[in-house]
C-alpha cells in the first residue's frame, strides 16, 4: 500500500457531495462513492455529511487501484474475493471514523460493519449491486446465491429490529 500512497504519480480526486440522508445509502456505499480510473488514479465523492469518513473511503480507493495494478484479467471468483477485501478495509476505516474522531452514525454503513463480523459481508456486496464487480455480478451471483440468501435472512432476522425498517 505504500507505493500507492507515497509515489507522487498516483493521483486522487477527493470531493464531498450533498449530504445524505439514510434512504440515500446507494451514494453512500463505497463502490458507488469511489471511481477508480486507472491503477493510479481515483475520482471521489464522498457524502458531505460523513466527512470524518474520508480516510476510509481513500482506503477503499487505493485498495481498488491495487486491485487493478494486480492482473485484471482474473476470475469472477478472484475479483470478488478483492473487493470484499476493497470493503473490508473501507469498514476499518468507517469503525475508526465512528470510534476516534466522532463521526456521525449512518446506519447503511454501519450495516457493513455488522454483516463482517456476522460474516455475510460477501453475500451483502453481491445483493446491493456492487457495480466494482461489473460482468462478474450476475455470474456472481448464480454461483453464490446462498450467500446472498444468508445476509437476506441474517438482515431480517438478526439485523433489523421487529417489523424492519
């Protein structure tokens, strides 16, 4: 991650959007929040009330970049197995933003903290059309249609209190 970080050629674009309410969650998600360009370059939009939160989504977008400096030309099962690691470190740094430097809840993103450690991330990523996964998406989710059962009855059983959201 280093040489993503320190080497002067790699360029980011951060800016803040609107602020977002819940409802809004899809322009929240990092992989709709963060267009990685190039092995070297990313565009982002980050919410503009989840500012604390900006490390975590610059962690998702050199995680990306060095997901496409690795072979592109790889599996569906590979990529997806990248950016479940892409969101994983997206969710350490949306933990601390919550924890160290006060950031705001929004229960979308908290979500994804909660589906890791019920270890349903994977099937979560798959049902909200993580669009980082591109043509592997559907395939993905032929092939791991029980993961995405389990986050659905993890989300409605465990998740969401009596008579959801």
């Amino acid at each position: 991650m280093t040489d993503l970080v320190e080497d002067p050629l790699v360029l980011y674009f951060p800016s803040f959007g609107r602020d977002l309410d819940e409802s809004e969650a899809r322009d929240a998600w990092p992989w709709n929040a963060v267009e990685v360009v190039t092995d070297s370059s990313a565009a982002l939009v980050m919410p503009g009330n989840l500012r604390e939160a900006g490390r975590a989504y610059e962690s998702y977008a050199v995680l990306r970049m060095h997901a496409v400096r690795q072979d592109p030309d790889v599996a569906c099962e590979v990529l997806v197995s990248r950016e479940v690691e892409a969101v994983d470190g997206f969710i350490d740094g949306w933990i601390a933003a919550r924890l160290l430097f006060g950031g705001p809840a929004y229960e979308p993103l908290d979500e994804l903290a909660f589906a890791r450690e019920a270890d349903v991330l994977p099937g979560l990523i798959l049902d909200r059309s993580d669009r980082q996964l591109g043509g592997c998406l559907q395939i993905s989710r032929e092939r791991r249609a029980e993961e995405i059962a389990a986050y659905r009855v993890w989300r409605t059983e465990r998740y969401l209190p009596p008579g959801g959201r």
